[in-house]
C-alpha cells in the first residue's frame, strides 16, 4: 500500500516528467522557405539569409543546393528576411508576424542583377624593335629607380616643346641657353653630364636639339650623380659628374 505522501511525490515526479517532455518537444518558433529564380523559378544554392527583429535580435542560415534554408528564431515577434547572393539583387520582405511555436514558411523569389565591377585602366607600353638591346631595357631600369626619365608618353604630350625644353623640366638639370647642358643646383655642384645618344658617348658643340632629331625623340634618362648611372653608361667626361642618355627611333 503506497500512502498519500509517496503518493504526491510520484505525482509530482511524473508532472515534472511530462513537463520538460512536452518543452523538449516544443522547438520553438522559426523560419523556413526556399529561395529561387524570379525569372526562370530554379533553386538558388548558397545564398546568405538573414532575419531581424525590431529589437535587433540576429538570426542567420544559408540555403542548400536544393535552395531550402530553415532558420530558429531566438523568439517569437515581428521579423525581416533579407537574402544576398553574388549576380542576385538583394531581396528583403515586409515585417512578418511570428507566433511562439509557430514556424512560417517564406518563398524567396531573386532578381538577377548585373554585377558591376570597378574599371580598370590598362595602358600598354609599346617599345620599338631597337637594335640596341639597352634601349628595349628603359622601362625595367625606369621601374628599379635611381634616376628621372622623360617617357614616350610625356614626350608625346609635349608637342611643339623642344628637346633642350624638356631636360630644363627636369630637376637638377639647367640648361644654359641652347648651348650647355649643365647639372647641379648651386655653382659648386654645377658640372658637364657626360651624354649618351642612342648608346654612343657624345660631346656636344651645340645645342641637344642639333644632334637629336625631336621627331624622333622616344626617350631620355638622366642620372644626377656619378654612382646612380647604370651598367654600359659610365660617366667617362666627367666622373664627378652625372650622365644623360638620349634614345631615338633610330637606335
């Protein structure tokens, strides 16, 4: 015979039981749908789902290759569906009603959207066929420094400007009338370049412009000192001096 006592305990025993069984039971409210083409209806795979509340509250998920997603919500309230997917213009619902327990079935129908890319500027460089192989090397010295290089581009940019004109832009040159090219900024630094025209080591007795043809200028680089002149262009007039090297077409 079980008396009242036990008999009360047992009871309370099994409605404790029956309890967390029927809460273990209860998964709580969530989402669920399947997100597909607007346009064809097929099933879109990997999009990236997210659903908020008006308090901030954060649920996520992914949908799968079928394009099914579910999603538990942290509780029940009012809540959004916003869906993002690269080629896929983002989708976001009007605010659902989610009751506790409930679980509310959503179709997420995508647009495909043209994916706009940043633009790229592509310029090509386009170096003669020169005979002197230091010459098809201008560019990769350019790129290692040590010196200022007047390029095709800018010499092209600079019609009408004589080749005389152009070194006086560059810093560190002074070029004396149309006779002396000159470098050095002050009259103890000041001294005679050695000048290379296409590879050759010249003097000059004139102006530059009457040994280098301006239409047929390509490219021209100046070292400032001595030790920032490259293999194959010592300073051989003047080795306390810096060096400039002058390529035509004709090189």
């Amino acid at each position: 015979m079980i008396s009242s006592g036990k008999t009360s305990l047992w009871a309370a025993l099994i409605a404790l039981l029956l309890s967390g069984a029927i809460h273990a039971q209860d998964p709580g409210p969530a989402i669920r749908g399947r997100v597909v083409d607007r346009g064809t209806g097929e099933p879109i795979a990997s999009v990236a789902i997210r659903v908020t509340d008006a308090d901030g509250a954060v649920a996520t998920g992914q949908s799968n290759q079928a394009g099914l997603f579910s999603i538990r919500l942290p509780g029940a309230g009012t809540w959004t569906v916003a869906a993002e997917r690269i080629g896929y213009a983002d989708f976001t619902s009007p605010p659902v009603d989610v009751a506790p327990g409930a679980v509310l079935e959503v179709q997420v129908r995508m647009a495909p959207a043209t994916l706009a890319l940043d633009s790229v500027d592509v310029r090509v460089r386009r170096t003669p066929p020169f005979r002197d192989a230091r010459a098809r090397q201008f560019y990769d010295r350019m790129e290692r420094a040590g010196g200022r290089f007047i390029t095709p581009e800018q010499i092209a940019e600079r019609r009408g400007m004589r080749s005389a004109d152009m070194l006086r832009h560059v810093p560190g040159m002074d070029v004396r009338g149309d006779e002396n090219l000159i470098m050095g900024s002050t009259p103890r630094t000041r001294c005679r370049p050695t000048i290379y025209i296409n590879g050759v080591a010249r003097i000059l007795y004139g102006s530059v412009d009457d040994y280098v043809d301006r239409s047929r200028l390509w490219g021209v680089e100046v070292y400032r000192e001595p030790y920032d002149a490259p293999p194959g262009f010592p300073p051989v007039h003047n080795n306390r001096c810096g060096v400039i090297v002058i390529w035509t077409l004709d090189s």
